[in-house]
C-alpha cells in the first residue's frame, strides 16, 4: 500500500492525528502563473507543490455538472454579440460567452434544452437511454485500472451527477423552482429517468470492481441555503436516491461499507441533517463565504467526513492571514480526523504564486 492510499484509508477511517492527504480543488489561476513564468501548464503544479496521488480512483462516466448524454448536443456557434458569443454547449444549454473564451467563468445562461414534457422528449429523454450500446463498449478495459486500484487498497468512488444538479441543467436553475410547483409529475418522469441510466451504468460497473463511495454533484445551495426546501428533496429526490443506493449496495461483491458523498456550493450547514437520512457519510466543499466554517460544522457532526473549506480569500490576502487561518483550522480538523484541506473552490485567478506557495508550506508543516 502506498503512503498516499494510507493516508486517503486513514482519511475514511476518520483516524485521530493521522498525516492529512495533501490534493487542491481546483485552479482559476494557472494561465496568470504560466504567463508569470511561475510553471508551465497544470500539470506541473505537482512537481512543485508534490499533490498525494493514487488514494482515490473516480469513474467518471455519469455526468457531473451535465448530464450524461449519449449522444451529446451539437455545440456550435449561434450569435455574435460584439465581445460575446451565444454557443449551444453539448448539454443544449445556450450560454453567452466571451467570444475565444468559454472557461474559466461563469458565463450568462440563456436557455436551457427542457420546457415541456414535448422538449423532454422530443430533444432529450432519449439521449438518457440506458439502453444505449456506445455506454457499455470496452466496459472491461475501462474497469480494469479501477479494479487494479481496488486490489491495491484504493477508494473507488463512483461519481455521478446528482438530482437536483441534473433537473437544473435540463430546466435552468430559475426555471427548476417553478416546475417543482407547476409540473411535479415531469420532474418525476425526469428523476425515473435519472435513476434507470445511473442504476444500469453502475451495475455494468460493479460486474467488473467494487465500490467504495458514491459521489454525487448536487450543488442544490446557494449562499443562504438550499434552493428547495427539504420537503421537496424528501419528494422530488429521495425516493430515487434510496433506491440506487440499496441497489448498488445489494450488487456489491462483499461487504464493505458504501460511503455517500454530496458535493454542494453555498451554504450547506441547513442540508447537512437532511441528507444524513439517506445515511450521508462525507460532503464538500464548505464555501466559507457563504457561512460554512468547517471547526464548527465539526463540532456539531463529529463522525462527518469532511473536503475543503479552506478560505480562497484568505490565500488571496497574505501571509498572516493565511497562517493565522490555517493555524485556526488544521491542528483540530487533523486530531478529529476525516479531513482533506482544500481551498473551498477553485484557487482564484487573484491568488499569487507566492501566496499559494505559502499556503503549501504551511499546510505540509501542520499536516504532515
């Protein structure tokens, strides 16, 4: 077993003091360090900064932020707008962009490809087909790295997009909170829909490996609180939750624990109880500016599994600022055990080299 699968072991087994796994969220900021002179592409960040890989393994074949389409949209080009372009995005979404640049920020979301049950079919229920044979070819030599991984002690998590994230990418996240009112039984059909591809992609997995987690992209907070109430989750996403997750469990080739994990934005401490009756074991990324300070969620969910965080404002500010708050949160999070620091999102374009390098340097020295 290698230090870094230990180190991601320990981290499961929330063991009190053990050495932290050392990865980051994300990055906004790698084109100011490359255009600095600080590395060279992404991937050199881990030569520098010596990232824990190999602790974890995540199929990645369900979605995330989209859908899981087979076929996709075509993306293409619909307007000209100056400065911006409208581009249809592979999930049918229309999105106003800066024209040359699509990442790297968050663009204005025009339309969205669900407005009726006639769109839902007529344009995307058949793109969720589980049937679908492209979803399953050279399934054995895609599953054999994670089964490698497995036999060598690593987590696999299975990640899939989650409910509340896949009814907001087909109806839009405005558009979402009056369909729960107006047409209930076509976000059923929807979530039916969700859990028939996600149940039969996952079988076709576990033929081949052993889960360890499933890991779902819900972002269902905003900055005060969940965007539906916990009656409507009880409702809309429950039912469909329970029944992959006893599904998957009964497929499971032994009997080792199935951990759940929910990835929200915002303000997540009012859906913490609720998703903990789906039996919730681990949740991310705790965004600090929308209320979340991970020491005391800690303290009122001790056994909580627990990713990111960590200040992105704070690494921006300096070098007091960032130890004082590192100083603050890591020595208790690493004696309660089940943490991964990281900064709560992408480490923003406003971060220096310098500052990041230092936030490192601390991070090792009170983790390690």
């Amino acid at each position: 077993m290698t230090d870094s699968i230990k180190k991601m072991c320990d981290f499961y087994a929330q063991k009190p003091g053990a050495p932290l796994y050392f990865e980051e969220f994300g990055f906004f900021t790698v084109n100011r360090w490359v255009r600095e002179g600080h590395i060279k592409n992404q991937a050199h960040l881990n030569d520098i900064f010596g990232y824990d890989s190999g602790g974890k393994h995540l199929i990645r074949d369900l979605g995330w932020c989209e859908a899981a389409f087979s076929p996709f949209f075509k993306e293409e080009i619909l307007e000209t707008r100056g400065e911006h372009e409208l581009i249809r995005d592979a999930a049918g979404r229309h999105k106003l962009c800066f024209r040359g640049r699509r990442h790297g920020f968050m663009p204005e979301y025009v339309d969205h490809p669900v407005k009726d049950i006639a769109t839902w079919e007529r344009d995307v229920k058949w793109r969720l087909d589980p049937a679908t044979t492209a979803r399953y070819e050279g399934m054995a030599g895609r599953m054999a790295p994670f089964a490698e991984a497995s036999a060598e002690g690593a987590i696999i998590a299975q990640a899939l997009i989650g409910g509340f994230m896949f009814l907001r990418s087909l109806v839009g996240p405005e558009d979402i909170l009056y369909m729960v009112y107006d047409e209930p039984e076509l976000i059923h059909t929807m979530m039916r829909t969700w859990f028939e591809l996600s149940d039969a992609v996952i079988a076709a997995h576990q033929e081949h490996v052993v889960l360890d987690e499933l890991y779902i992209a819900e972002d269902i907070c905003y900055n005060h609180g969940p965007l539906i109430s916990p009656d409507m989750m009880r409702e809309f996403l429950f039912p469909y939750y329970r029944q992959l997750i006893t599904n998957t469990k009964k497929r499971q080739k032994d009997g080792r624990h199935l951990y759940f994990q929910v990835d929200t934005d915002g303000d997540c401490r009012p859906a913490i109880p609720v998703y903990q009756e789906l039996g919730m074991d681990h949740m991310s990324p705790f965004e600090v500016a929308s209320g979340c300070d991970v020491v005391e969620i800690r303290k009122q969910y001790p056994h909580l599994l627990m990713r990111g965080g960590i200040d992105k404002r704070i690494i921006t500010a300096g070098r007091s600022e960032i130890e004082r708050e590192l100083e603050r949160v890591i020595p208790f999070m690493r004696q309660q055990g089940g943490y991964i620091p990281t900064c709560d999102h992408g480490v923003p374009e406003e971060v220096s080299f310098e500052n990041y390098c230092f936030f490192r340097e601390k991070l090792r020295e009170l983790g390690e």
